[in-house]
C-alpha cells in the first residue's frame, strides 16, 4: 500500500546522510527527515488524529513545512494547506466545509489559524522550527493508503460560489511527483530549490514532492528577495530552480554582475503560474546561463498538464507538450475535438487528474466527463501536439503567480451596506502582471470612498486578493438577462486608477 512518504523513507534507507531539506537555519538529511516525520504522525495521533480526518495547515516555505506534511499524511490523515494570508474568516469557512479536526499553523504567523480553530471549537497546534515534533511516541511506519484516498485537499474558487475543495489522492500527488521529477530530469545527483509557497500546488507537487521523489537535497527560502534568491542558487550549488514569472524578471533587475562560472551547475529553472514573457526569457537565459521551461496546470491535475522539454524549444507562446502519462484535447462547445490550430476549451486526461470535488457533486460533474477534466481555458494546439492558451479560465485574475477569483472578492463587496452593484476584473500591471481592480456601483447618495472600500476587503480577504484601486459608477454594464458584462467595462479609468494607486505609493516610500 503506497504512502506519499514512500520516497523519502527508501532514501532514508539507501542514503541516510544525504540532505533532504534544509532553509532558514534548519537541515535535515533523509534519515532526520524520516524519523522527524513519523514522530509528527505519533504527536498526531496522540492528539486523536485518525485516518481519512482532514487537518487544516498553515506554514511558509520551510523545512518544518514537508515534515509536517508528510507527517499529517503517515497517520493517514488528509491535509488541507492554506495560504498564511487568510484570514480568520477564510480559515473558518475551510474547517466547517471540510470538517477539519485540528488546526496546525506556523508559530509566529499562527494568530488567524489559531482565532479560527477556537472559533471552531476545535484544538491548536503550533509548527515550530528545528525538529517540528517535540513531542509523541513515532509510529512504527507511515499508514497504509490506498492510491484512490484522499491525500491532501486544496481550496479553489473556480469562477463562481464559495471555494471549493478539489480532492487530490494518493495516486494523483505522487503520479505528479515521478512525471514532474522525468519532465525535470531530476536524479539524486540534482539540487532543487524554490521561494514558491508549498501551499500551492506547484511548488507542493511540481516542486517538493518531484525533489524528495528523485532523492535530491531541497533548499526552501520563506519569503523570496530576489539577491537572496540567486545567493542560495550559488551557495547551495542549485542545478534545477521553481518560480513564476515575477520572480524570474525580479532576478534580472538585481545589480551587479554575475561571478563567472556563479551558475555553472544551474540547468533548469521551472516556470509556471502565469504566462511567461519571451523578452523575461531570453533575458534570464543571457544572464544566468539557464533555460527557463514553462508548463501549464491547474489545482485539479496536481499543477500538471503541459511542460516544454529540455532542449526541445517550444514555439513562442506555447506552453509545451501533454506532460507524460497524460492526453490533451481542445474541444468544441458539443464536445467534440477541433482542428489543429483552431479554439476551443481544453480537455485534459491523466492520472493526476483529481477525484473531484470534497462534497461538490454536482461541480464535479460538470468539471469531469468520462475521465477528463474540463479546464474552462480556452486553446489552440499546433501541428507538434504544443498548446497555446488563449483565455485564461473566465474571468480569472493572475496577480504574481497567485490566482485571484473576483467572485470571491464581489461576494465580499456586495455583503457591504453601502453597495449596490459590484465587479472585480484584472488589468495589466507592470510588476504583478494583473492588478486587481474592483468598479463598484454605491447607493444613491452614499458618501462611500475607495478607502472605505478597500479597508472593508482588507479585513476579510487575503492580502495578494483585495483590490488596490477602486473606480465607482452609476451603474454596471449589464446583458439582456441582467447579468454583468466585464468585457463592457471601459478599461482606461480602471488602469488610470492603478497608475494613481503605485503613483501614490511611490510617494508614500519617499
């Protein structure tokens, strides 16, 4: 029976002394990993934490993060990671949903997680630094799972209603780890290294779990700074990097020049989240020596989809090939496969496609139809079997790297007193790619202010979700069924509006 901790206890085994983990002062090798890891599981179980029980968890990007996560998954329990910006309101509608048992949070960022758990009247564990289970009797070793359970679930708001939660089991998480480890070519001979949030999929399955699969040391950095960021490539003597757009162009921007020989072991940095500008590209790969391969994936297929391969160029565009073990179909709105080269929605298959959604049946059935997964993008594919995504998912908004639902974001707006009619649409942005802008409608002879406005979201949502500029209007477009039109809204005020808004923080940092 498999264990997502499989990997980590053969190489425990094979090659105890080899790094496993190490970032913020903390290291681990394999054989420390694993025990660390089944020592979490018995403090768990402890605490009356059993198999198939959800727990909500809650760390940045560092190695007490995978030792807890591992550990929530060798008792057999489901975990839940969430984002350390939300809220306490956030966190409480993911434990009722789920049914969560416990809490854990990372002391120092634990306030929210731990207002939530006692709102909830449910118990509070906080994750601290340095062996991460200070306390309980290991277990003897990781609990048996079957590859359809429920390993982890992660909250996605899709385009309409409350989060949902997709279900990711044991076979899609670690059949994304071994086709993330071939796509990268990892060996036990690699270094990995990311600043990505491990709550998010990519850096969680692309990333970590890829690593510990192939054996390779994993370097974690908490909070990204981009000179940090190339200090622990050179340091660490990383040879394969994952991050999105933002952090790559960030890497550009740093002064200096770059030490010869500095990234001589660097072959592989991994791209995904947001579309990848070519100039950003072609830049990093002057610079640092290394080609950056972008890929396309959702929370419902474990981050996977679509990868370029090494030394294989993919055309400008492009986000690479179906992802091995895996088939790819743009369809029509019967249902039906189009042409090379024309649009259509894209369909993906594979074994890391998720179960479903946590007590969603009737989302599930519309997202999987006979084993596939509607996306809701929109693309083309081209004579080679590359995909080229042309929509993103309705009206989704990628603000540097984080995927911001303006459903959610409008049911936070409308729940205002003084608003009427509300919508939340991205626009360009130079650093974030997309900034979030909310055009509001207020009652008549309201005397509301866009500060107002944006102090009302920045007390219920995430910081990456709240909108940084707010345009106000009579009224909404809206169709012949009353719905609102987005693609009617002027864009021009809602960029001036952003213009204002960096313009105004400038001058606030002097």
């Amino acid at each position: 029976m498999p264990s997502l901790s499989d990997a980590i206890n053969k190489h425990a085994a094979e090659r105890p002394d080899n790094i496993a983990l190490r970032g913020s002062g903390t290291e681990f090798t394999y054989k420390q990993a694993a025990d660390a890891i089944l020592a979490y599981a018995g403090m768990l179980r402890e605490k009356g934490v059993e198999a198939d029980d959800r727990v909500l968890y809650i760390a940045p990007t560092v190695p007490e993060f995978a030792i807890a996560y591992f550990g929530i998954n060798a008792c057999g329990a489901v975990v839940l990671p969430a984002n350390p910006l939300c809220t306490p309101t956030e966190l409480a509608y993911y434990i009722e949903d789920a049914g969560c048992k416990l809490v854990i949070a990372w002391d120092g960022i634990s306030e929210a997680a731990r207002t939530a758990a006692e709102t909830a009247g449910i118990e509070f564990v906080a994750l601290e630094s340095g062996a991460a289970a200070t306390s309980g009797t290991p277990i003897d070793a990781p609990v048996d799972r079957e590859i359809d359970d429920i390993a982890c679930i992660l909250y996605t708001s899709g385009t309409t209603g409350r989060p949902k939660g997709a279900e990711l089991t044991v076979g899609n998480l670690k059949s994304a780890a071994g086709i993330s480890g071939r796509l990268g070519e990892y060996t036990d001979a690699d270094a990995v290294g990311t600043a990505l949030p491990l709550f998010h999929v990519f850096g969680q399955a692309s990333v970590m779990l890829a690593a510990m699969e192939a054996g390779a040391p994993l370097s974690l950095m908490a909070r990204f700074h981009p000179k940090d960021f190339i200090d622990m490539i050179v340091n660490d003597g990383l040879t394969a990097v994952g991050g999105v757009p933002t952090m790559w162009n960030a890497m550009l921007h740093v002064p200096g020049d770059v030490e010869p020989g500095a990234f001589d072991k660097l072959r592989l940095a991994v791209s995904g989240g947001a579309s990848l500008p070519l100039e950003v590209m072609q830049a990093f790969k002057r610079r640092f020596g290394c080609a950056i391969l972008e890929g396309y994936g959702l929370t419902e297929t474990c981050g996977l989809a679509t990868f370029s391969r090494p030394g294989i160029a993919a055309p400008q565009g492009t986000v690479g090939l179906a992802v091995y073990d895996s088939e790819l179909e743009v369809r029509d709105g019967e249902g039906n496969s189009v042409p090379v080269g024309e649009r259509g929605e894209v369909f993906v298959k594979g074994p890391f496609v998720m179960r479903g959604y946590w007590k969603r049946p009737d989302a599930t059935a519309e997202t999987l139809i006979d084993g596939w997964l509607k996306t809701g993008d929109i693309g083309e594919l081209d004579t080679e079997g590359n995909l080229r995504i042309v929509d993103r998912a309705k009206d989704l908004i990628i603000r540097g790297g984080y995927n911001v639902y303006p459903s959610e974001i409008e049911e936070t707006l409308y729940a205002h007193p003084g608003i009427v009619e509300a919508a939340v649409v991205g626009v360009p942005d130079a650093h974030y790619g997309e900034e979030v802008v909310a055009v509001v409608a207020p009652k008549p002879d309201s005397e509301l202010t866009a500060e107002e406005v944006t102090a009302w979201c920045t007390e219920r949502l995430a910081a990456y979700k709240y909108p940084r500029a707010v345009v106000f209007v009579d009224e909404l477009p809206k169709g012949p069924s009353g719905k609102i039109l987005k693609r009617a809204i002027d864009r021009d005020p809602l960029i001036a509006a952003v213009d204002e808004y960096r313009a105004a923080k400038a001058a606030a940092r002097g």
